[in-house]
C-alpha cells in the first residue's frame, strides 16, 4: 500500500496529527476501536553537491580538458539528476549544459568527470562560468542544490592535444590520489571506531 502526501499551503500547522485505518469484514462490520497512529510531518531536505576540484578560477587553454572531482548526497531520499551548467556573459549556454548523472540512489562520488571546453568554440580572452546543479526525487518538482561559487575559466591560447591530453592526464591524477587519501582516512576512522581506541600515528 502506499499513500502519498503533500504539503497544503497557508497555516503550516493545521494539518492532522493522527491516522487510523479502519478495516472492514465481508458484512460491513468493522472494528470499534482502530488503533490512533501519529504523524510527524517533516520536509523533503535538498540534495548536497559539492565540487571537490577544482576549487579556483583557472586560465586554460581552448581545447582544454577540465577533470571535474564531483561528490553528492541526498540526506533522506535519492538524488535524480546532476547537470554541468554553462554561462557566458551572465547567460546560460543551454546548448553546453551537460547531464552528467540521471537516475535514483542517495551518493554520487567522488568521481571525476571530464569537461572538454573545445566544443564550445571559445576564443582567447573570453570567460566562461560553471556550475552543477543536483536534484532529488521530490515530487512533482525535485529539490534543486547549485555548488557555490560560480568558478571562471578564462581561455588563452589552444595548445597541441597532446599537451591537453597531457594535462588532463596530470590533473586526474592529483584527483585520483586525493579520493584515495580520503578513502584511507574514512576507513581509519570506521577502524578506530569499531575498536574504541584511535589507532597510533606512524
């Protein structure tokens, strides 16, 4: 069975605060005493999105490949979408703005995600600006959460691909070797956890 609520609009707190479900045989007889139920109404808290790197303003070649290091979270349901949104000069290049996730689970990373700046045409001394958006399940309209700020890129000069390769290759390294410091970290924390005494630094 599945029963689906929504919230009314006006006073917030007028809304019931018991249920009972009333049960009925085949001759119509039903029970004389169902059992109250409270409710405990709560929202649907907003996705979490986080952009682990780069964390800056950058100034980057026209072919350049920008590793994105993506972590989100839905604290109490699932996330649904993470979109890479595109601007330049304070309007949204709708045409460039990426789906980098679609689906339903509650985490999404840390995982790196390539943003290749080529396709966009941009000539040297333009700046553009990004973002990623996370949504949730809500319905009918999902929770919205942008990582903050929005970072710039300022493009110079293209350079060989093999020197944006190269680069790329550089950087998704750095990445790779962050999420796995990260990971040891969190794992050395559930091990002192689990034994209750810290584990001696080396």
């Amino acid at each position: 069975m599945q029963w689906t609520l929504s919230f009314r609009r006006g006073d917030q707190e007028d809304y019931p605060r018991f249920y009972r479900i009333v049960c009925q045989d085949e001759q119509g007889a039903t029970g004389l005493n169902p059992t109250l139920h409270p409710i405990a109404i709560r929202p649907d808290l907003p996705p979490q999105v986080e952009l682990l790197d780069p964390r800056s303003d950058l100034e980057l070649p026209a072919n350049a490949v920008v590793p994105l290091l993506i972590k989100a979270h839905d604290p109490d349901f699932q996330l649904t979408h993470l979109t890479l949104r595109v601007e330049q000069d304070g309007q949204q290049l709708v045409e460039h703005n990426r789906e980098l996730f679609s689906g339903e689970q509650p985490v999404f990373g840390p995982a790196s995600i390539d943003f290749p700046l080529e396709p966009l045409g941009l000539q040297p001394g333009q700046t553009i600006s990004y973002w990623i958006e996370a949504r949730d399940n809500k319905m009918p309209l999902g929770n919205r959460t942008n990582t903050a700020p929005k970072l710039n890129i300022r493009i110079t000069e293209p350079v060989t691909p093999e020197e944006a390769k190269k680069q790329r290759d550089q950087q998704r390294q750095k990445q790779q070797d962050a999420i796995q410091q990260e990971q040891e970290k969190q794992q050395q924390q559930n091990d002192d956890q689990n034994s209750g005494f810290p584990t001696p630094k080396r």
